[in-house]
C-alpha cells in the first residue's frame, strides 16, 4: 500500500507528494510547438502565478473564483435558456460512510457555479440524499466524485478538502 517498513526511515506516504509543475504549452501536448500562436500566448505559469494554491501546490479554483481573479462565462451564447446552463444554489450533504476519516461534506455552491445540475443529475449521482453507493474504492477507480476529481477538479491527495468534518472517532489528520 505504498508504505515501506521495517527500515529505520520514517514510513514513506505517496500522499504529500506536491503537483507536478505546470508544463510549458510548446510541451503540454495539446498547443502545436510549431504553430504560429505558440509565442504570442501566455503561458500558464506565469498567468496563474498570483492565484490562491491547495497544499499540493495546485491551483485552488473555487478560491481563485470566489475571491475575483476570474470570471468565466457561464455559456457559449448568453441564452439563458441555452442546454446545460449553470444555475447556482447553495445546500451541503454531510457523507458519514467515511470510517476513521473525517465525514465528507459536499458542497453544492462550489459545484454548480461552473457546472449545470445535468452535469450530475441523475446519470452521476440520483438526486437524493444517500441514494448512491459511494465509497472510496469506487471514487478512486474513476466513479462518482472521481468523475471529475483527479482529472478536471482537484486531486484526491488533497483528502481534507472532501473529508472536512471531524467527528469523535476521526483521528488527528494524518494524511497532511
Ligand atoms: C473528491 C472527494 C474526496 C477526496 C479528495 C477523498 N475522499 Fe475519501 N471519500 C469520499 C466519499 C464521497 C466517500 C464515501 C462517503 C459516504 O458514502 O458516506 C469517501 C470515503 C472514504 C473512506 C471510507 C471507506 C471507503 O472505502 O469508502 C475512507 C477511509 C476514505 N474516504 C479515505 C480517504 C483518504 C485517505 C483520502 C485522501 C488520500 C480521501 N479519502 C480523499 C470522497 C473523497
Ligand atoms: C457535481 C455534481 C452535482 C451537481 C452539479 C449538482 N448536484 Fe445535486 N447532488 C449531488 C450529490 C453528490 C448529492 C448527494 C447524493 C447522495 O447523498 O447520495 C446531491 C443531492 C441532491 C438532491 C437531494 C437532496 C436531498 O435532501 O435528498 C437534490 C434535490 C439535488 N441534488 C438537486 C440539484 C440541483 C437542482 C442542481 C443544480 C442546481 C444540482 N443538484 C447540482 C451532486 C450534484
Ligand atoms: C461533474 C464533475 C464533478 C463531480 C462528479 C464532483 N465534483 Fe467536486 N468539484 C468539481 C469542480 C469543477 C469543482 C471546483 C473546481 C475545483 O475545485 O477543482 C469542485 C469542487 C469541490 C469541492 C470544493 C472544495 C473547496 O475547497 O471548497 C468539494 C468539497 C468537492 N468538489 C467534493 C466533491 C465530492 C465529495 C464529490 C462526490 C460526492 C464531488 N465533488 C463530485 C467537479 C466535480
């Protein structure tokens, strides 16, 4: 399980591990190193560096929204009746299948200030508190929350960020 013991080393986590560095565009495998564009556009580096980062070393966006240093558009054409529009809406639900670990809390306002409730609804999560069998496993293999954590939305490294609430049987944070 990634942890080395019996030598005199302090136990070794994967888990601190700090992002990889931003790649430059010429190198990211998506911008065309050759094409024309490639000197004129900021690179990501530089036009990320005053945004608020995560403990890993990523840029945290739900900060980087809320305190103003972007404002993304909410749809291609401004139709608000346009497919897929986010609509903002603030309630939580407290996740308590977490053992040992904090209990999960999951934030609707951070989601849905940039994706629409069909982003979700009904083919990711039923909307119904505690309709989905979700566990940790299955979020690591790319289900539910793993969807979008660890591909488009922050890593699962950074575990506080989902399991925010300490209860009597959760331990000290042993995981930062
Ligand atoms: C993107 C959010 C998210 C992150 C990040 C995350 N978890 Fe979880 N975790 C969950 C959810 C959701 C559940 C299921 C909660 C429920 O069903 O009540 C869960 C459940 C668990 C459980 C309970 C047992 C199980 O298998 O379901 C453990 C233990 C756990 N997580 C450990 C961790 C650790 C350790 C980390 C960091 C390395 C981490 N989690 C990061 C969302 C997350
Ligand atoms: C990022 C994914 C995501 C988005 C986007 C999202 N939800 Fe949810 N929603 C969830 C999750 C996760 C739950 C909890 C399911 C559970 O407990 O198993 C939930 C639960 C719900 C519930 C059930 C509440 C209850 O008390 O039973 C309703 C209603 C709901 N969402 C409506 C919406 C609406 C309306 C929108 C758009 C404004 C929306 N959701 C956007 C993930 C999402
Ligand atoms: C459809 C994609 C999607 C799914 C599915 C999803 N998330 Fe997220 N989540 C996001 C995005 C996008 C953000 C905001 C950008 C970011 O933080 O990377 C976010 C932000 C969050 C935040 C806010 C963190 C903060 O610092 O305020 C929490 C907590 C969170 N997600 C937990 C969860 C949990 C728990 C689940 C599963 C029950 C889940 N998410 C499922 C896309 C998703």
């Amino acid at each position: 399980m990634g942890l080395i013991m019996g030598s005199a080393a302090p136990p070794v986590f994967a888990l601190d591990l700090k992002a990889p560095p931003l790649a430059p565009l010429a190198e990211d495998g998506i911008h065309d190193p050759k094409g024309a564009a490639i000197g004129a556009l900021q690179e990501p580096y530089e036009a990320m560096k005053d945004f608020p980062k995560d403990r890993r070393g990523e840029v945290d966006w739900v900060r980087t929204l809320q305190e103003g240093y972007i404002k993304p558009r909410k749809s291609l054409t401004g139709d608000p009746w346009e497919e897929a529009m986010p609509m903002e809406m603030d309630f939580d639900i407290i996740m308590k299948h977490t053992m040992g670990m904090p209990w999960v809390r999951f934030p609707h306002k951070p989601h849905t200030q940039w994706l629409a409730c069909s982003n979700c609804h009904p083919k990711i999560f039923i909307p119904r508190e505690g309709a989905n069998d979700i566990s940790m496993t299955k979020v690591l293999r790319g289900e539910y929350c793993g969807r979008c954590h660890d591909k488009v939305a922050f890593s699962l490294f950074v575990c506080e960020r989902c399991h925010s609430v300490p209860h009597e049987n959760s331990p000290p944070a042993w995981w930062k």
